[in-house]
C-alpha cells in the first residue's frame, strides 16, 4: 500500500498523559496536513508543512499540540497534557504541489491517511 | 471569513432517484471547490474538484458564484453511493488547506 499511513490507528490515554502520532506520507510529497475531526463534524486544519518547514497552525493547536516533519518525509504530532476535549480522530494528508517559486503554486490533490482515533479519559 | 454549509446532515432517497446534495460557502477571493466522500470503513477520498469538470461516478457539481454554490448532484442514485459526503474548499495558491463543512450522510434505499 503506497497511501499515506498513520500509527497507531487507535490511542486510549489518561488525562494528563502525553501521545504521539505518526504520519508517512505519500512518497515525494512535500506538503502535509494535520487535521483534526470530532463527532458529526467535518476534519478541522490544524498545521502543514511544505517539506520540513512548518508552514501554517491554525489557533486550534494550543501550545499543548506540537508538530515536526524533521527530514521531510514522516510526521509527529505530539500532544501533552492530553484533556478529554483532545479525544478525536487526527487525520493526515499529503500532496505534491508544484510551481512554489516566488510563492504562487499549483495545488493537488490532497491524499488522506486512515487517521489515528484518540479517547482520553 | 471562510466557511462551507452543509445544511443536510442525513439525505435519504431510493435507489434510482436523483440526488442533490446542497453546499453553501463564504470566500473572500476565488475559492477552489471539493466534493470529498468517506465509505464505510474507508478513509476519506477525493471525489471531485470544480477546476476539473469531471463526472464520477455519475455525480457532477457545478460552482455558482452568484449563489456561491457547489451542489453535487446524480440523475439516479445506487446503493453503493451510500457514504458521507463533505464539501470542502481552499484558497488559489498558499497553503491550500481544506475547509470542510459538517457533511452529509448519504443513503440510498433499494
């Protein structure tokens, strides 16, 4: 399976706790996505990066949420001091966006991952 | 302010009855437009995109800018259309992040 992947696919944690999550691209994309979906809600942005530069974060991510694509390719989203009102589904996507120079670019299609399902309790 | 309207949360018709599925957005600029849909036990996918004028799976949505509208529409559902159906959209250029409405749960009866 070439598709983005994430891990793990379910997270229970206390309160208080910190979580990892981890997101592998698809191969050669150099944008990635984090965002974040509740009960009956559509997936709310969270970050990017545009290779391993940290682009964009949305003021959903409170300074508890941290996020880092170190070599470019895989993706941590790290959340400490979890709260129960963390607990949702954390959905990765990547895409290979062409034209970046002098800041104008050509959008693509953007490719989910199954996401990562965290309940805290 | 960017936002997208789904004012449908669950749709259901019969199977070979046209759908519509209605979307609403605010943009100050020219947005671009996505149908995305999630089948059961599936991850979320892309379904369709204004800028390419494709028909999917027989389902087609046209962008009206004066009723800043992106319904998604197909002439005679089938059971497998059965999923949950976002419309989203994202600015030209920059960070082209999604902004997605609240969805609409599709199902279609035999």
């Amino acid at each position: 399976d070439t598709g983005v992947s994430q891990d793990p696919r379910h997270k229970i944690t206390k309160r208080g706790q910190n979580v990892t999550f981890r997101c592998d691209p698809i191969s050669e994309h150099n944008r990635l996505y984090w965002y974040r979906q509740t009960l009956g809600q559509g997936p709310e942005f969270l970050t990017y990066f545009q290779n391993e530069a940290q682009l964009e974060k949305s003021r959903l991510l409170s300074d508890r949420f941290s996020a880092e694509r170190p070599k470019g390719s895989f993706s941590t989203l790290e959340i400490q001091r979890t709260e129960q009102g963390d607990s949702a589904m954390y959905l990765c996507a990547s895409s290979l966006v062409a034209g970046l120079a002098g800041g104008g670019s050509t959008g693509d299609t953007q490719y989910f991952g199954p996401g990562t399902r965290l309940t805290v309790l | 302010a960017q936002r997208v309207t789904q004012p449908e949360k669950l749709l259901s018709v019969f199977k070979g009855a046209p759908v519509e599925l209605k979307c609403n957005y605010s943009y100050s600029g020219s947005p671009e437009l996505f149908w995305y849909v999630q089948y059961s036990r599936q991850r979320l996918q892309l379904l369709l995109r204004h800028i390419s004028r494709e028909s999917i799976k027989g389902f087609t949505a046209d962008l009206n800018k004066g009723e800043t509208s992106f319904h998604l529409k197909k002439p005679f559902a089938q059971e497998e259309d059965s999923a949950m159906y976002y419309c989203a959209l994202s600015g030209w250029g920059g960070a082209q992040k999604l902004v997605f409405g609240q969805g609409t749960r599709l199902t279609i009866n035999p």
